[in-house]
C-alpha cells in the first residue's frame, strides 16, 4: 500500500485502529482491551464478565484520578466502543445463547501491538533475524528450482554437513548457543506466535464480512436463486482460494497432527526448562500457545459453518415461500367455488371445440383420383336362372352379441375375473366358429380383458355334421 496524502487521509478518517488512536479515553480502551483479551489470550467474553471487569478498572481509575475522571458507566463504554462508528469490539449473540458476547477486532489487536512495540526492550536482536532470512531463502531457492541435478546436489551438500555434525559430536565437539543467542531466538519466537493469533481474528475477519454481505444480498435480492447462489460461492471460493485461505488450511492441516501437537509440547517444555530462558521470566501461557492456536482456529471454522448454515437457511426459506404461495392460490380456488356453489352460473358455463385438436396437414390429403362409376347388368341371361340357389339367402347365421356381452356381465358379477374357457363350458357353441369368432371380437373390443400368452386353452364345439371341433388359444380372461 502506497503512503501518500490521500491514502493516509482516508485511513486517518476511516479505520478503526486510528480513530482508536485519536479516541479521547484510547489509554482507557486499549490497556483495558490488552488486560481483558490479549493477555490471557482469550477470544470471546460474555457480557457480565467484562462488564465485571471494566467496573473493577474503572473503580481503581476514579480512586486515583478522582469520581470525574470517567463518568459513565461500564457497559455504557462497552456498548460505545462496539458501535459500527467506532470499531473497537464485536459485540454478538452466540449460538444457543441469549446473553451478548464481545470479542476484539483485527484493528484493535494490531493498534495494541503497534503500542507494545513501543516499549523499551532488554536488547534488540539481530542475529536470530537474520538467520531467518538465510532459511526463508534457502526454502525459497530449493522450493521453486525445477533441475533434478541441481537438488540432489544441494541435498548431498546437507547431508555432508550432517555427517560432518555427527562426526564431531562424536569426537565430543558440542555447538551449543549462548544464553543471548537463546534469549534473542525466545523473544522472536514469542512475537511470532502472538501475531499468529492476530492473524487468526484477521482471517476470522474476513469471513465474517463474507457471511455479513450474503446476508445483506438475501434479505435485499428479487432475482433467480442461481444467479445468487453463483454470486455468493464465488465470493467464499475467492477467499478460500486466496494466498490467504491457502496459507491457513496449510498451516491448520499441520496443526491438526496430533503428532505436531505432542511435538510441539515437548519442545515448548524444554525450552521453558532452560536456565536462560527462565531468567527472563516468560509468560507461562506460551506453554500452550499452540491450544490457543488450535481454539483460534475453531472459531474461523465455525465461522464458515455459519455461512454455510444461512445459505441452508436461505434455500430452506425459498422453498417455504414457494410453497405457501402455491397454498394460498389453491385455498382462494376453494374460497372462490365455495363461494359459488349456491349460485351457480345459468345457460352455457364454458364451451369447448373438440376435447383433442383437428389437425390437417396439407401433405396428408390424398391425390385426386377419378371416381369409379360401375355398371350393372339388369337382365337375366338366359340358362343363369337355373344355376342360381335362392335357398342360401334363408340360412345365414346372426350372432346376437347382446346375449353373449350380457353373459359376460352376468358371470363378473360373481367373480372378479372369468376366462373365456369357462364362458364357453357355461354357454356352449352353438353356431360354432362364427359364434367364437363373437367372442373374440368382444373380447378384443374390451380394454379391460387380458390375454396371457403363457397359457393355453383348448375350446371344442360340435359343428351340424356332428364332427367334435377344437382350437387352441392364449387364455382370455375378462375383468370387472
């Protein structure tokens, strides 16, 4: 970031950590919020507690500065020093809780240990800094050089000076730092691990704006939920994807090994077990600074649980909406044909063409043929007279359908289901293959019956001759 005038103005106007810093009461608020948080490295705290807190401050600052000094009230301050003007504090409700919690902002953790940097320290340490710088370099060389050879080399030179280490431990040559080199390592190693934790709220932070802004977008947005949907996975994605997001899921991966973890104990236990160390009198939480690590942690992961949870909700809510509308469209229906039930509509209430559309496609009418006109002959030739047999016209057999749809209906009444088999055992042929030919034809007409290919019965009937007639055909079966 570029510090010129206007950069500077618009910081000096808008951010938190300097309007802290130009803040009336900023000796109050930040040894307060230092004393509350930082110090014993917590993260949130209820409202009765650091109200409890404040008023025990406020109570020794008015026995030495006199009752004036600070006229309102504890949560009078706490409640101004979370307002959106100022910035200092996250006031919120937690889940599962109706009591308001507070928790610092990344600006005010930076301003306080801007403040902390200011004091005079024991000595300034160089050394251990700079052999930082060598290790990140070297990390940065080695990690981005792509030449096989060129690694195995820096490899095999490592290894030598490992050998060369070994040999002389050996022999009894021990490297051992001197108690200032300790000190200085001890200090670079406190700071780094406070700024962790800043990072952490930092980072906390950012999700946080995230969940606030898809919220703003569900309560004011009127398109397609896709198109929100799209809106607001892109934004968490670009976070996630970030140098930032990747930096944190690295390192929360590696602190998640409980490996690491019991690592990271025992060396922290060893090192506070030094009598160099031990002169400088440490602040014993650094002992567990990696379970601060680890809680600071938790609470950027519930942070994107939050998020996820409001998208549930937004989707939960859609659907509700939907649906109470489609409810309240089919109860005004109800209302409104109860309404007219009692005064129905007289003469033609709804007319419609044809319940199926008449299509006529050009292409689908036939050509033009000539009609055929024949031409019958009226007269008798002679000698045709004796050859025609005028008996035939008297024996043409009529098949009354009616009867036998009537027996059909007769034999369901009693059952579900009859095969034609047992129609025909009740009600013999009688006129025979043209009466079955009956059956069939009402059979075929009838939606209802089934024909099952897998069985097979025989029918038999007796034609004038006296000849037993028999065919063989998938079983018939009509239904109710």
């Amino acid at each position: 970031m570029s510090l010129d005038y206007a950069t500077l103005s618009s910081l000096r106007k808008n951010h938190p950590a300097w309007r802290l810093l130009l803040a009336d009461h900023a000796p109050l608020i930040a040894a307060f919020l230092q004393q509350a948080f930082v110090s014993t490295n917590l993260r949130v705290i209820s409202q009765a507690d650091l109200e409890s807190k404040l008023d025990d401050q406020l109570f020794q600052l008015r026995e030495t500065l006199g009752e004036n000094a600070f006229p309102r009230t504890a949560i009078e301050y706490l409640d101004d020093w979370a307002q959106n003007d100022k910035g200092w504090m996250r006031k919120f409700y937690p889940h599962d809780s109706d009591e308001p919690h507070f928790d610092l902002t990344p600006a005010t953790e930076k301003v306080i240990s801007w403040l902390e940097s200011l004091g005079q320290r024991s000595f300034v340490g160089t050394e251990s800094r700079l052999m930082t710088v060598f290790d990140l370099l070297r990390q940065i060389a080695q990690g981005s050089e792509t030449d096989p050879k060129v690694r195995v080399a820096e490899l095999e030179k490592r290894k030598a000076g490992i050998d060369d280490e070994i040999a002389r431990i050996n022999r009894g040559e021990l490297d051992l730092l001197d108690e200032t080199s300790l000190r200085e390592r001890f200090q670079q190693l406190a700071a780094i691990a406070r700024e962790l934790l800043t990072d952490f709220r930092e980072v906390e932070q950012n999700f946080r704006d995230l969940d606030h802004g898809v919220r703003e977008k569900i309560a004011l947005w009127e398109g397609a939920k896709g198109e929100l949907l799209e809106q607001i996975f892109g934004e968490r994605d670009v976070i996630i994807d970030s140098d930032q997001g990747k930096s944190f899921r690295a390192f929360w991966d590696f602190l998640m090994s409980p490996n690491r973890q019991e690592e990271l104990s025992e060396l922290l236990e060893s090192m506070f077990a030094l009598p160099a160390i031990a002169g400088l009198k440490p602040d014993r939480r650094l002992k567990r600074i990696h379970y601060d690590w680890l809680e600071a942690g938790e609470h950027t992961q519930r942070t994107v649980a939050q998020l996820s949870q409001q998208l549930r909700r937004y989707l939960d809510d859609q659907a509700y909406l939907e649906n109470r509308r489609i409810m309240k469209l089919l109860h005004e229906i109800e209302t409104r044909s109860l309404a007219l039930r009692d005064c129905q509509p007289q003469g033609a209430f709804c007319e419609i063409d044809s319940s199926t559309p008449d299509v006529q496609l050009p292409m689908e009418r036939p050509m033009y043929s000539p009609p055929f006109k024949p031409v019958f002959i009226d007269a008798i030739l002679p000698g045709e007279d004796e050859a025609l047999d005028t008996s035939i016209l008297f024996d043409q057999v009529v098949i009354d359908k009616a009867r036998l749809a009537g027996e059909i209906r007769k034999a369901l009444q009693l059952r579900p289901q009859v095969t034609l088999a047992e129609l025909i055992e009740r009600c013999p042929l009688e006129q025979g293959l043209a009466e079955l030919l009956a059956w069939l034809a009402l059979a075929t007409q009838d939606r209802k019956t089934l024909f099952d290919e897998s069985h097979r019965d025989t029918l038999r009937w007796t034609d004038a001759n006296g000849v037993v007639r028999h065919v063989r055909l998938p079983r018939i079966i009509f239904n109710r």
